[in-house]
C-alpha cells in the first residue's frame, strides 16, 4: 500500500512527522509519499517558496526508509487540488493498488469543502488520525454526508485496506502533539527560538535562508 499526505509544510515540523510515522507503521505501507502544496487553495500562499519548502522536506525525512517526497503539485500549475493529485497517482499506479490518504481529523470534518470530493474516497482509503479517546460514533454528532459516507466504509483493522484499491475509511489514534507552522512562523518573526518543535536540519535551513523574520 502506498500512503500519501499532503500539506502546505510551511514548515514542517513534529506535528507533521511523528503522527506520519505511526500510521506509517500500523499500516505496514510500502511507502509514504509526502506532497507539498504548489497553490493551496483553502489558505493563504504560503510564507516560504516552493524550493524553500521542498528543501525543508528533504532535510526532515533524510534518513527515513519509506518516506519520499513528491513534488507534484509544486510542479503542477494552478490549485493543488487533492482529488488531481490522488487521479494522477491512480493513473501511474494502476486501478488495483491500494492508496490510502493520510488525514487529520479537523481535515477529515472539513472534507465536503474540498474540490471535487465526493471523488476522493472511490481514488483512495480515507486515513484519518485523531487524539485519543475519540470514538467513531462521534461523527454522528456532524451528520449529513461525513456520516454518510462513513456509515458501511468504516473498517476495524489496518490489514483491511489492502483488501481494496479504495473506498474504505480507518481511524487511529496517534500521538498528538499541539504544534503548528503558524506557531513556530510567529515564534521566529519574534526573535524566540523554535527548536524541539521542528528537525535541527530545518531550524538550520530556516536560519540559513533568514525565513519567516
């Protein structure tokens, strides 16, 4: 199975990492390919450019057998937009390998405000990670088409996804940690020192490069 996580990674940081590589690991995926937004189109631009932001990548997962970094929506021109990306590994991967999506749970709740989405879960299964103690009957609470498509999809073990190429949705509990790249940006732009929030080949490039000041 192949995992793929998006964001805008502006910067990325141990909040990013460590849940990736838990689900990395209950998955048992072959890899997982990290892709960086060229364009969000529910943000802002990010602060950081695009070669700034790919570098900061590579430095984070040196090392890391099974994590890639996928440039394709950098490369792409116009919105980054999931649904493209998720049809284009499709294409090149063929109609029969499981993808798996890898999602946080506020992404998860927001997935009906995205371009195209009722397309995401028939290109691949839904991953979504979330604090402890939260319980799948939760989405009852949000109803409408989250519910929906949650109620028949939802599966109990990880080995249950490489049954299918998609359409299944799986929840998991990973280690949350409360850190953000709005955080660490306004902890540099205020002359504070970020480290322990980000790998200390990031911190470097991040000073090297004078970001976010």
């Amino acid at each position: 199975m192949i995992g793929i996580f998006g964001g805008t990674f502006d910067p990325v940081h141990f909040g990013h990492l460590r849940p990736a590589l838990e689900l990395f690991e209950i998955l048992e995926l072959e890899e997982l390919r990290l892709v960086p937004a060229g364009t969000p189109p529910h943000r802002r631009p990010p602060r950081a450019n695009s070669a700034q932001r790919l570098q900061m990548l590579r430095l984070a997962i040196a090392g890391q057998p099974g994590f890639v970094l996928d440039e394709r929506e950098i490369e792409r021109s116009g919105p980054s937009y999931m649904v493209d990306t998720l049809a284009e590994l499709r294409s090149e991967l063929g109609g029969q390998r499981p993808l798996c999506l890898l999602l946080g749970m506020d992404a998860f709740l927001g997935l009906t405000s995205w371009h195209r989405w009722e397309e995401i879960p028939r290109l691949a299964h839904l991953v979504v990670s979330h604090r402890p103690g939260w319980l799948p009957e939760h989405l009852d609470d949000h109803g409408g088409p989250l519910a929906e498509l949650a109620d028949g999809s939802m599966v109990e073990e990880p080995r249950q996804l490489a049954d299918a190429p998609g359409g299944y949705i799986f929840m998991h509990p990973v280690t949350q940690l409360d850190i953000s790249s709005t955080r660490i940006r306004a902890l540099i732009r205020n002359g504070r020192n970020p480290r322990y929030l980000l790998p200390d080949g990031v911190w470097n490039h991040i000073r090297e490069q004078g970001l976010y000041r």
